[in-house]
C-alpha cells in the first residue's frame, strides 16, 4: 500500500470501482479486514533508531583508529620502518671453553685399556666370594674361591706319597752305600791272596831246589833216602800251598765282581726310588695346580666394576650362555689405563695428528675439561659407519673418571695451546669476531647496541688469540653488538634487532 493512505481513502477507492461497473444484480457486499494493511508508527521510529546507533559505532571505530594510529600502533609501525641489525651478546668466558669451541669435535666414551672378565680355569662352585662392585684389590688378591676339599684331600695324599718315595729313596741309598763300603775289604782280600800267591810260590821254589838237591845226593849215595822223600813232601806242600792261595785270590775276586754287582743293583733300586720321589713331586704339583684353578685372583691391581656371580653358583670357563651356571665371576678394571675412546668421522681424518693435543669435557662434568694426547689411531676404518676409531690418553687422570662415562673430545692444534698458555693467567677473557669491529675516526671499536639504538665503541684490542680478538678495555661482560657492523648507522640511530 503506498505510503500516506488510510483505511478511509480504501474504502472510498471500493466505492468508486463497484459504482463503474456495468449493473449486475446486486449481492450483500463482503466484509474486508484491512487492519493487517497498516503501518505501524512504532517501526518507523525502530529504524531510525537503528541509523542513528550505526552512525555512533561508526564514528567510535574510526575514533579508535585514530588514537591506535597515533598512539601504540603508530610506535610499532615506526619500529618495523627501523633497520634491521643482527645482534652478538659478548659475554667473558675461561679460555678453556674458546678452546672446546675450537678444532675437530666427536663424542665418546672412557674405556679401560685393561680390562678383564675374571673367572676359575675349571668349573665348580663359589663357596666364597670376597669382592664387589667398587673394590679395590691387588694383583694376586684373592677374589673368590671354588669347592676344593676333594683336590685338597688330593694333594694331602700326593704329599704323603712324596713321604714314602722319600723314605725308600733314603733306604736305597743307604744299601749303596753299605755294599760301597765293603768294597775295600775285598779288594784288600785279593791283595791279601795275591801276596799268599808270591810266598807260596817262592816257597815252592825252595821246595823245588831242595828236592832236586836231595835227589841227586840220594843218587850219589849221600843223602838218604828219607832226606829225599822230606823233600819231596815238602815240595807238594808248597805246590798245595800256591793252589790255595790261588783259589783265595778267585774266591777274593769272585766276592769283589759279585759285591760290584750287588752295588749295581742297589743303585738302579736308588735310582728307581729317587724317580718315585720324581713322580711323587709330580703328582703333589698336579694336585696343587688344580687346587689353585678354584681361586680366582686379580691378575693386576684395579677396580671391579661388575660382580656377576654370587655364594652358591656354578662357574665354568667354557659357558658362553645358559641359566645353569656362569662364565665370569667378576669384570676387573685397571683403571690407570683409562682412556678415551671416540668414532671420528672419514672427513676429519686428516685432521688428526698422532700425539697431537686434545681437551675432553665429561658429560658428568663439562666444568673440567681434561687435558689428553692422541695415543693411536686405528689402521682400518668402519666401512658401516664411515668412521675411524681414535684413542686419547688424559694427562693427568683423577679419581672422577669412570669407565664408559659419555664425553666430547675437541682435537687441537698447538698454536690453540699456546693461546691457552697465554691467557690462561688472565682468567676469563673478552674474545670477539675480527669481523664485529669496524674503525672509525683512526680507531677500532664495536657498534653497540643499548636501549633501541645504536652507537659506537672504541675498543682497546689485544692479538688475535683462537681466531679471534683479545678486548683488553672498552667493553664490559654482557654488551651487544652488531654482527655486521654498518658504517651508516650513526650514534643514536634507532634499529631492530632481528628475531633468532
């Protein structure tokens, strides 16, 4: 319905058209409800209402700009038109930690050069064991001891075999001396029979003279007959005499061949006991050694790192595995032969120089670095890993070291050491990039960076000390300073410092 009509002009508007048309009978008019027509005064001041509040948040917003523009927002815009500037803080370190960040670095372990998995050369059964993780011990300190009172009553009986085959040694020999001993006797028997020889023979002789004598006086008339027959009988009696005597002097012989004989004898007999004493001493040695294969001592002085066996178990030294009995007893260490073991890689090879200086920083302990030397480099590589393995020997060890702690090893170069030497002394130090100075007005400094700006620092610089510049003044702990320093940046200029 257009706008300004009322229910009024409606009705008169029905009127005029009912009256136009041609005359139709005429019928009772119907009741037209036009009250849902009209426009209600309430909505029309609802939406001038509604223009009013948009007009008020859209003068508010652009009041809130305006302040954001010139206020907050206007400082952030003007930061981001700021240069750009990358920022170093330079803080005073010791020059042991310039020297970590120098040369070739790779990780590693302590080891023991030394280094041994103790167990008995026979298997049995612990029945004590005197060690455990961290004890000290000697060499051939007792560490533990095996079931052994079988090998004991063992050796007992070789002992007193050893007994035995000495008392039959002792009485062998005794026999040879004895029948030695009746050897001059003998021997003065054969003299004795050979001198009965000689006077029987010359008294033969005698009796032999005499008889021819009597014979031929006899003959001639002389001599009586009974002269001659005296001397006849006592030729025979020399003749008897001599026969004895020899028969004495075979006899005499006969008894030295056969006391010879029986010394030989008696001397194998001592021979054949002095071997048993032999054999005895064998067997005692025998026993000894196998009662010593059940204790197990430390084959040098060290630490034990790991006990792996207790009271009770069976050991052997031939088990590579089971649960049935053990291959170790304990895992001993010599741990003045600690060392350091790392993987450098293929690429960094050339760079490692047998004997050649090292700093190695324990994971326990990266406040100390400890001083080492390269001891060997191993002739072959790992073709898995492409790595070379490389030992370092500490120079002075201490008692903190422990094997397969975790550490890094920074490979030096002598002209590194000499920096070291030298400002050592100093304690910390102020070391900077050669590449953060800039020179201006005939001298060196650094362009600082404070409270949004920047400007610069004229330094006093030492020598150049792990590549890098010694400040000897000019500079406190903590400053920043611009990593590409920019000749166009004047004292005061204002920058940004770049996010990491």
């Amino acid at each position: 319905m257009p706008r300004g009509w009322s229910c009024g002009k409606v009705g008169r508007a029905v009127s005029l058209l009912a009256d136009a048309r041609p005359h139709e009978p005429t019928f009772p008019a119907p009741t037209v409800d036009l009250a849902p027509l009209q426009i209600s005064r309430s909505s029309r001041a609802g939406q001038r209402r509604f223009r009013a509040v948009r007009w008020l948040l859209a003068l508010a917003v652009l009041a809130v700009l305006i302040f954001l523009l010139s206020g907050p927002l206007g400082g952030v815009l003007s930061r981001w038109k700021r240069p750009e500037v990358q920022v170093a803080a330079i803080e005073a370190q010791s020059p042991l930690a310039f020297t970590a960040l120098r040369g070739t670095a790779a990780n590693g372990y302590v080891v023991a050069a030394r280094r041994a998995a103790l167990s008995a050369d026979a298997p049995g059964r612990i029945v004590e064991m005197r060690v455990t993780e961290g004890t000290r011990v000697e060499a051939g300190e007792l560490v533990a001891r095996l079931y052994q009172d079988e090998l004991r009553a063992a050796l007992a009986g070789a002992e007193a075999r050893i007994a035995t085959a000495r008392a039959e040694a002792a009485r062998a020999a005794a026999e040879v001396e004895a029948a030695v001993a009746e050897l001059p006797s003998l021997e003065a028997a054969i003299q004795g029979a050979g001198a009965e020889i000689q006077a029987a023979e010359a008294r033969l002789g005698l009796a032999k003279y005499d008889l021819e004598r009597q014979s031929m006086l006899a003959e001639s008339g002389v001599a009586t007959d009974r002269a001659r027959t005296g001397a006849r009988t006592e030729f025979e009696s020399a003749e008897a005499a001599r026969a004895v005597a020899e028969a004495q002097l075979a006899s005499a012989k006969a008894g030295l061949a056969a006391q010879r004989a029986r010394i030989a004898a008696v001397e194998a007999a001592a021979s054949v006991a002095a071997a048993g004493v032999d054999s005895a001493l064998v067997d005692r040695d025998l026993a000894k050694a196998s009662l010593d294969k059940t204790e197990v001592r430390a084959p040098f002085a060290g630490l034990v790192v790991l006990k792996d066996a207790e009271v009770g178990e069976v050991v052997s030294p031939n088990v590579q595995g089971g649960a049935n009995a053990r291959g170790a007893i304990c895992t001993l260490v010599d741990m003045d032969s600690l060392e350091v073991q790392v993987e450098v890689p293929e690429t960094s090879l050339s760079k490692i120089v047998q004997g050649g200086p090292a700093r190695i920083f324990l994971d326990a302990y990266p406040e100390v670095p400890y001083a080492g030397r390269v001891a060997r480099v191993w002739p072959t590589a790992n073709r898995q890993k492409g790595t070379v393995e490389v030992r370092v020997a500490f120079e002075r060890p201490d008692d903190r070291l422990r094997p397969e702690l975790g550490l890094r090893v920074v490979f030096l170069s002598e002209a590194d050491l000499e920096d070291e030497a030298a400002l050592a002394p100093s304690g910390p130090v102020l070391l900077i990039a050669p590449e953060y100075v800039l020179e201006r007005g005939g001298r060196r400094g650094v362009q600082v960076v404070a409270d949004g700006a920047v400007r610069f620092q004229a330094l006093d610089l030492g020598p150049l000390r792990f590549g890098r510049l010694q400040v000897l003044a000019g500079l406190e702990p903590g400053a920043v300073v611009l990593v590409e320093p920019d000749g166009a940046l004047t004292d005061g200029t204002a920058v940004r410092v770049a996010g990491p």
